[in-house]
C-alpha cells in the first residue's frame, strides 16, 4: 500500500495488478476504469495527449508536475471519433489541477475531464511511479475517482488484475468512423483558427486506424485532400478513388492483432506502387506486410522530446512519439531498411523500401503536442505523389 495520501480521506486512487495501490485526491469523471499505465514526458499538449486515439485504454501518468494552466478549449483535440470512451481512460498529476491562465482556455481543465469521461488523479508521487515504469515496465492498472471518498482498494486492485492488457488486442476497430468523410481543414493559425485550403493538388486516401486530426491538418496544409475510409476497406475500395497516395494512420493497440484484419489490404497496395505513407501502428503494419515483425516494448515512447535520427541525411529531430510496440530490426527482410532510428535507445523509427515510394515512421511527424521538425515528411510524400503522377 501507498502513502502518498491518508486512505480514509482519499477521493481517488490508482492500483496496479501486483496489489501496490497509490492513494490521492481524484479529478474529472467519477468511478473506476481500468487500462496500460504509461507515463509521458511531454510539458505542453495534455488535451491533444489525452484526445490521441493511439492512447485507447491507456492512463497517462504525466511527468511535468503542473497541469491544467492552459486549461481547454474547443480546438485543441485530436481524435476524429465523438465517443469520448475513445480517449485515454485516466490522467495522473503531482499537483491538483492549476486554475487556467491562458487567452485560448475555454473552461476548466477538470470540467474538461468530467465531460470526456476521464478519470483524473493527483497528489501522489509521480517520480517514484515514473521510475517504476521504466523498471518493472507498463503495469496494468486501475484508476478511481470516488467524491465521498470510501474506497474499496481490495476491489480495485481486483479490477487492475482482471483487465486482459493490450497484447493481441486490435484496440483501432473500436476509434474509427464507420462512413468516410472528406477533410481539407488546414493547421491552425493565431488568430485565423484551423484555416480551410485552397484548392488541393493532391488527393490522398487514409486508412483510419486512430487518425489524429493534425495528421489530416497537415495533409491539407501541403495541398491535399482526405478521404478518410477505416482499416475495414479492401484495396479494391482504396484504388476505385484513384488517390494520389495512401496514408495508413497511427492508432492504438497490437500492430499484429490489428494486422489480421488488415493485413491483405496492405499488401496489395504495397504491390500496386502507389505513393504510401505510414505512421505509428501505419507504420509498424507496413513493417509486418512487407515480412518484418513487430514486439511489445517494456515502457514504450510517449513524450514530445524524442531525438530521432534520419539516417538518409544525418539530420538529428526532435519528435514526438507515442508507442508501446516496436518493429523488430533484426527480422527486416532484404530489400527493406531502416531510415530513421531512435538515439534514445536505438529502436526502429522509420523504414526505407527499395524500388517503392514508400515513407513509413514511427514518430508523429504531425506533432501536437510537439516540435515541428518533421513536417517536412508530408513535404516528402507530396514529391512521390507529383513523381507517380507523372509516371
């Protein structure tokens, strides 16, 4: 049992499946939910964090002690879906939630919270869980929030202990859109809120998997239109719209439970020649079409503060990331290399095909929250449509 608060006077509390409970004051949503707990190093964007479909039944333990100052606001969210259960399912802070103080808050971060269905946490000590993540790794865990306090901890722990975990857990069927829907809203612009683009010349496909929305902002932004279609739709589907190019999108889960249901698809496209890009688990599915394999990591990325290294340039970025599984280098087929690498701990951060026009990361190049040093990867993707185009 945990110290950090008093447990007769404690409003909210995480457990985790090993029976170690952390007691504090809860925030946002009341009642239990259970998930992976990460932990994100990221000092800015928690609405963004938060609304990350690639977040689906994770809690996020943030490592930046003061959240909730820039409070939130109508814009600021990332998911394409409404169902609020298509969030994270909990929020960890060192302090009680900062009042906001900011010109674009709207309302009150913990408002905020209650409204999206997230449990919220605070009071306990972040540093010592942080360090027992990167440890013992990614604990199942369960997350209360109770006003009148009363806890049942024996319970809780039994409910950290029941959920099943993300291992062959296809988590992208379940923050999709069924219909397709178009999008051309560019990125936002002080002042200006999320412009409209112009006229577009290019028309790309995305293959939603837990698209977040800054990817398609930055699709637009470099002069293409979406057509978002989710991880159900055949090949055949994809090329009858006679895209310009594919994005396979980030999204939560295991690649290769969700690659079961996609895989074909992305075969076939790989096969057809057409301009694709691939982001997060887009990125880890290429790798598995193309024969590589992909493993759980012990603590995952999730951080805005991540140097990764492109090995075609040399060029050094700071990125943001948001992942818990890996592709497996050392299972690369021949023809198919790495193109970026981690310099955190060298895992695989992005991949080259020979003879095919094909860029695949497992970094956020949209950002949000996040440095914008890889933007120019929608750059890149737009010279292989213009250079398919005119084949």
């Amino acid at each position: 049992m945990s110290k950090n608060q008093d447990m007769d006077s404690a409003t909210g509390a995480l457990a985790l499946a090993d029976g170690t409970v952390f007691a504090g004051f809860g925030a946002g949503a009341a009642g239990v939910k259970t998930g992976e707990l990460c932990f994100n190093t990221a000092i800015t964007g928690y609405q963004e964090i938060l609304t990350d479909p690639s977040y689906a039944q994770q809690i996020i333990l943030f490592t930046f002690p003061h959240i909730g100052n820039v409070g939130a606001n109508p814009e600021d969210h990332e998911e394409s879906t409404p169902p609020a259960a298509n969030a994270a399912r909990g929020a960890i802070f060192r302090e009680p939630i900062t009042p906001p103080s900011n010109w674009r808050a709207a309302e009150n971060f913990g408002t905020w919270l209650a409204r999206k269905g997230i449990i919220g946490l605070s009071g306990i000590d972040t540093r010592a869980l942080t360090r027992r993540i990167r440890e013992l790794g990614m604990p199942k865990a369960a997350i209360c929030h109770q006003p009148g306090g009363k806890i049942d901890f024996k319970n809780l722990v039994a409910a950290a202990q029941a959920w099943p975990g993300l291992d062959e857990a296809d988590l992208a069927a379940d923050v999709v859109q069924d219909a397709p829907f178009e999008h051309s809203e560019g990125l936002w612009m002080p002042g200006k809120s999320h412009v409209p683009m112009g006229n577009a010349e290019f028309h790309a496909v995305v293959v939603d998997f837990g698209v977040k929305k800054n990817i398609l902002r930055n699709l637009a932004n470099v002069g293409t239109r979406a057509t978002v279609l989710n991880g159900d739709a055949t090949a055949e589907q994809i090329l009858a719209l006679k895209p310009d190019g594919v994005v396979l999108s980030n999204g939560p889960g295991d690649p290769a439970a969700t690659y079961q249901r996609s895989g074909e698809m992305i075969r076939t496209l790989i096969a057809s020649g057409i301009p694709i890009l691939g982001i997060c688990l887009g990125h880890q599915m290429l790798a598995l079409a193309l024969g590589a394999k992909t493993k759980k990591m012990a603590q995952g990325h999730h951080g805005a503060n991540h140097p990764v290294k492109d090995l075609v340039t040399g060029k050094v970025e700071i990125v943001s990331m948001n992942h818990g599984f890996t592709v497996d280098v050392d299972t690369l087929p021949a023809g198919v290399s790495e193109s970026h690498r981690s310099l955190f701990d060298g895992t695989n951060s992005g991949l080259a095909v020979e003879g095919k026009p094909i860029i695949s990361v497992q970094h956020h190049p949209e950002a949000s929250p996040g440095p914008q040093d890889s933007f120019y990867l929608f750059e890149r993707f737009t010279g292989l449509m213009r250079a398919h185009r005119g084949k």
